[in-house]
C-alpha cells in the first residue's frame, strides 16, 4: 500500500509507518461514514418539510429557524426515552439487529465517489459490493422480526424478506446496463463513462426500473406493506424504542437518500456538470441531482396509496422482471450492432470506450438506444392502460350488480 | 519470521470469525442463532478471500450466502419451528467429536505440516501481480477458457430451480387436496 | 505476507467443525449447515493454493489457467447454492410428511 498525504506527513513527524497508515485510514472511514449521518439529520428535516407540504401542512416550524434544529430536538426525546428490551426477546440479535440495519446503508457510502478526487475506496466491483452490502439489511429485519419474539414483527419480517429477495432481481438487471454501457462495475470508472452523455438519456428504461425497485428496497409507498400500520401495527420494528427504533428509522431516511446518490452515479452522470473540476462544486452537485430522485421519492411517498402483498408480488414477478431481463438483452444486443456500424467509440483495443468520447460523437448511439427504449415501452405502457381499464370495467359492473341485488 | 503488518492481524480477525463461527453452528441449541453464526463465519470467510486479492469472491461470498442462503436458512428453520427445538442436540456426540478432531489432527499433522509448513516456497504468493475481475469474465466466457463449464453451471442452477419449485410444490397440492 | 500453511490450518479446522456438525447434529438443517461449513472449507483451500501457486505470464494478456483457483471457486458458489435450494425443499417437504426434520426417523424405506 502507498503512504501518501497525511500518512506521508505523520511518518516525516517520526510516527511509526503502520501506525501511520492505520491512522490514515482510519480517519479516511470516519469520515466517509460520518457525511452520510450528518447529512440523515438534516434529510429528516428535508422529508417532513416536503410531505408537509404536500398535505398542506407547515411541517415543524417551532426548534430553530424554519424548525431546522426539530431533529436534534426529536434525537434528544429518542435518546431519553426508556430503552425495552422485551423479556422473551433474544437479547443478542435483539441489540443487533439495528446496528446492522444502520450499517448496511452506511457501508454502501463506501464506494460512492464525492467528488472527482476524493472516494472511500475505488473498488473494481464497485457495483457488486453495493448489491451485496444492501442485502445485509435484509438480514438485519430478518434478526430483528425474529429476535423480538412477537408475532407481528415476524409477520412484517416475512413480508420485508420476500419482498426485498424479490425486488432485488429487476434491481440488479437494471444495475447491469451503466455497469454494461461503462464497460465497468468501479462506481468512478461508471461515472467517467457519462462524460459526454448521462446513461439516463441512454437507457431511459433501465433507469426508471433502478427507481422502482430501490423504491422498493427503501420499504416507502406504495411498497410500505411492510409496516403498514393498519394491518401490523408497526411492522418488524414494533418491539424496539428509544434509539434503537432511531436507528431503523435513520436507517430507512439514509436508504432513500442514499438510492438517490446511486441513481446519480449510475445515470444522472454523477458530479459530471459545469465546474466539476473544483471538489467543492461537484461535490455539490452530485448533492444537488441526488435530490431530484430524491424528491420524486418522496413526492411518491406521500401521494400514492398502498399496495397489497400480492398485488407487490404480482407487479415484480409478471411485469418487472421480464421487462428487466428483456431490456437488458435488447440493450446488449442493439450496442453489440451499433459496435458493428461504427457508432460507439471504441479504444485501440477494440472495448468500448465511452468515457473517450464526446456529447457529439455519443449522440447517433444515444438516439438509437432511447428510440429503442421508448419502443419496448409503448406496447407495454398500453398493454398496461387495457388492463386497467378492463379491471375498472369488471368493478364497475360487480358494483351495479350489487345495487341491483340490492334494490330488489 | 513472520512479521506483524496489517494483514498478518487481519488475517487472524478473520481466522478467529470464520473458526468461532463455525463452532458457534455446530454448538448452538437454538437453530436461528447457528444460522446467525454461519454467517459471521462465512463472512470471516469473506474477508479471508479479500486477503488473499479475490475481492470479487468476497463480494460474491457475502451476496450469496448473506444475501440469499441465509434467508433460505431462516425461513427453513420458522418453517420447520415446532421441532426445531429439540432437547436432545445430538446424535453420537463423543465419537463424532473425537472423529473431527482427529481428522483435523491427520491433515495438519500428516499433510499440511510436513509438505508446507517449513517450505520457503510457500510464505510469499509467487507473483505479486493479480488477476482482475475483469480478467475472470473473459476467461468465464472465452473459447479456450472456461465457456462449458460456465453453461454446464447454469443448467446446474436451473435444474436446481426447478427442482427445489417441483418438490416443495407436490406436497401442496397433495395437501391440499386432503 | 501470511504463509500458506496457516490458510490451509485454518480451512482443515473450518472442515472439521462441518465434519462434526454433519456427523453429530439431530436436526436435518443444522446438517445442512454443516455441508456449507466444508464446503467453504474446500473454497478456502482452492483460492489459496491459486494465490500461491499461479505464476503470471505476462501482465497484460491473461491466460484462462492463471484464473483457474477463481473460477473453480465461483463453481462452488453455484453448487452451494444449488445444494442449499434442493437441500431445504427437500427438508421441508420432509417436514410436512413426517413432521420430523430429523434425517434417521424418517425411514419409512428401510424394508
């Protein structure tokens, strides 16, 4: 490993040149990990904001200016509160499994890259380590429906499972294009290749997808069965108070927070914009697009009602997960033809090399790639619109049944 | 001598996740715990693979097992609860006990002791370079690689599929129509 | 650098153990269980011996052998999980016909 920077500098200082290391990157995790829990605190602020708004509320208004500081008001209440530990629980996975869930979100931050020069760690499976990071927090609600030995945290731990297991299938189909169209599964290698064009302009689809299913992951309407308080009252985190709810629940706002940062890695073309050269400005502006997902997340949250189990399940298994693989074999394919025309840039070797070329150069693919999007998605968006019809057709005439039945 | 850097301690973190996780398993009464503890031990495993620079193994050590055998485990074992909690653990515990020790006396003692252990050629990998991950999917994929064993695999896993649909599926049915 | 020999203590112990555990455990899924512990083992082993043993060629053009001990190990990924998914049907399909998950009382074969 290479000594550069503040390890360069405590080993001139007469520090051992392990312990320099160590130090190095010891601070290098603090810091990657303490940027997404600083920025959770004020998202919180950020989503209550907005839903009120939406409901045509003020929101919090009274800690601080403009009720910034509600937060830490609600931190200080969660952290004074008694902490129950029930007495059948499983004590050890019971305190577990929180930590877990808060970890699985703030490890993925790991390899997302701030700015063009500062990144946790460069892997080249950037891509992978994500989907497998984010599976440990399946396991984490698994533990914790589990542990509370209560049988509607395990029933809401069951839906959580299948439904994250099953949404995690159109979720990496849809990770497989940038990771494709890049040539790469590095998240700055990912970025690098949307210099000239962002991948959602090339693979409209797969992007929408991305979004659907992280939805999904995330457990945030119109897929927030999982807690859907009328029916498990609370979901797999009924048992827990005080912090250790905080945790699932700071966990779930960095999820969503954090499905925006991917989105913009992966097809917003991450801190690709004016002025990405200075830290400060692309750091920013990976911040800036991160929220336009972000939003209509939340927009999403607070104004779609909320599906049934089998209605969720039906929707990933007949219409997400075929759409997924389809798209990505169509993708595959047309860039594979398009490689035969001469329309991708491609290096001396012979890969495809996107990151070399320019908005001009990438322009004849993009619009073979969009158009061809927009075709997959015309029958199916009308096949879609019939069905609903049809299904509005078959209510309406049950409901004048009835009202016949009845008026005899 | 061996010397103490940053991988030699990793390197027992590890060794000490993967081998008390696996006792954790193979002691615990209680089943949804062992499943817990297999995979602290996988993941041990996990890290061992990043040690030894497969990082792509690693990652796909942790989706697979974590991700997917794991849930499989758990839900096996709430399905199968009512006797899950069994008093009596163990079938033949002492001569199965001596057996794995002494196993594990006869490879370390007979095998890896004498042909590696005092062998120069063996503290250093050879090379320093690696192979990349990107190196992997070609030789996957490429004609004088791996291409037949790589569709052999999927047809295994979807045989598997299939499999695992039709048996947990017959017994359904056959209750159902009871 | 760590020496072969420890990796390969450290897989020869993880084996044992799953040994033990297939060998002593009552219950069908702990020997499951088991089954994955050596089979980890075994992937332990595979890796390290390709870690040490590969020498590379050349730096830019790879040969499919110098990947050998990766490759053999995403194979027992696959067979893994195939394993786990037949080997938890069958349980549970065991399960539901003899309510016992425990492999010796379910015998209904033995003539």
């Amino acid at each position: 490993m290479d000594c550069t920077g503040l390890c360069e500098v405590l080993t001139q200082g007469g520090t051992d040149p392990g312990l320099a290391q160590f130090l190095s990157i010891l601070l290098g995790v603090l810091l990657v990990v303490t940027v997404p829990l600083i920025t959770v605190i004020f998202l919180i602020w950020i989503e209550r904001k907005i839903a009120a708004r939406i409901q045509d509320r003020l929101g919090p208004n009274r800690v601080g200016p403009f009720g910034l500081l509600q937060t830490f008001a609600d931190l200080i209440k969660l952290l004074a509160k008694e902490d129950i530990t029930p007495a059948s629980a499983d004590r050890l996975l019971y305190n577990a499994a929180p930590l877990l869930s808060l970890a699985a979100v703030a490890l993925i931050w790991a390899v997302v890259p701030y700015t063009p020069y500062h990144v946790g760690a460069d892997l080249d499976i950037g891509a992978l380590y994500f989907v497998a990071v984010a599976s440990l927090g399946t396991l984490a609600i698994m533990i914790a429906g589990w542990a509370s030995n209560n049988k509607y945290a395990l029933l809401g731990a069951f839906r959580v499972v299948a439904l994250l297991v099953s949404y995690e299938i159109p979720l990496v189909f849809a990770l497989l294009v940038p990771v494709m169209l890049a040539g790469s599964m590095s998240m700055v290698d990912i970025i690098h290749a949307q210099s000239g064009m962002w991948f959602i302009f090339m693979a409209p689809l797969a992007g929408v997808l991305f979004f659907i299913s992280s939805q999904a992951e995330t457990g945030r309407a119109p897929f927030d069965l999982i807690e859907a308080e009328s029916e498990l009252v609370a979901g797999f985190n009924i048992e827990y108070s005080g912090m250790k709810f905080g945790m699932f629940f700071a966990a779930e706002f960095l999820h969503v927070f954090t499905n925006g940062v991917l989105i913009t890695i992966l097809f917003l073309g991450g801190w690709y914009f004016p002025g990405w050269q200075m830290p400060l400005i692309a750091f920013m502006w990976l911040g800036l697009k991160a929220f336009i997902p972000y939003f209509i997340s939340l927009w999403i949250r607070n104004t779609v009602p909320r599906l049934r189990i089998d209605q969720v399940m039906k929707f990933n298994w007949f219409f997400l997960v075929p759409l997924s693989i389809v798209n990505v074999l169509i993708l595959a394919f047309l860039v594979m033809v398009l490689k035969e025309i001469g329309w991708v840039p491609v290096d001396e070797t012979g890969a495809m090399a996107l990151a070399q070329a320019g908005f001009i150069e990438l322009l004849p693919m993009t619009i073979v790639l969009f158009i061809s999007n927009v075709l997959i998605c015309v029958p199916i968006v009308n096949r879609l619109r019939r069905m609903g019809v049809e299904q509005r057709a078959a209510r309406e005439q049950l409901r004048t049944q009835r009202a016949m039945a009845a008026g005899d | 001598m061996i010397q103490f850097d940053f991988s030699t301690i990793a390197f027992f973190v590890f060794a000490v996740l993967t081998l008390g996780g696996a006792l954790g398993v193979v002691t615990n009464r209680n089943l949804f715990r062992g499943t817990i503890w297999l995979m602290v031990s996988l993941f041990g495993v996990a890290g061992l693979y990043v040690l030894l620079s497969a990082p792509f193994l690693a990652a796909v050590q942790v989706l697979v097992y974590i991700g997917a055998i794991a849930i499989l485990f758990t839900f096996a074992v709430m399905l199968t609860r009512s006797l899950t909690r069994l008093n009596v653990r163990y079938t033949r515990l002492w001569p199965s006990a001596l057996g794995a020790v002494l196993l594990f006396a006869m490879l370390v003692i007979g095998v890896i002791w004498p042909v590696f252990g005092g062998n120069e050629l063996y503290n250093q990998p050879i090379s320093d370079v690696v192979r990349t991950t990107t190196d992997l999917g070609v030789a996957l994929v490429s004609g004088e690689g791996y291409v037949l064993p790589f569709e052999v695999a999927s047809i295994l896993l979807t045989g598997a599929m299939i499999g695992a649909i039709v048996i947990a599926r017959d017994a359904d049915e056959e209750e159902m129509e009871q | 650098m760590v020496p072969l020999s420890w990796y390969l203590i450290v897989s020869a112990a993880l084996f044992s153990i799953g040994v033990f555990g297939v060998l002593s455990r009552r219950n069908g899924v702990a020997v499951l269980m088991g089954i994955e512990l050596m089979l980890n083992a075994v992937n332990i082993n595979l890796v390290a011996f390709w870690r040490y043993n590969t020498t590379i060629a050349s730096v830019t053009e790879p040969v499919p052998s110098e990947l050998s001990g990766m490759v053999f190990a995403a194979f027992m990924f696959v067979v893994a999980a195939a394993e786990v998914a037949v080997g938890l049907a069958i349980i549970i399909t065991v399960y539901r016909n003899w309510r016992s998950v425990i492999p010796e009382e379910t015998d209904t074969l033995r003539g």
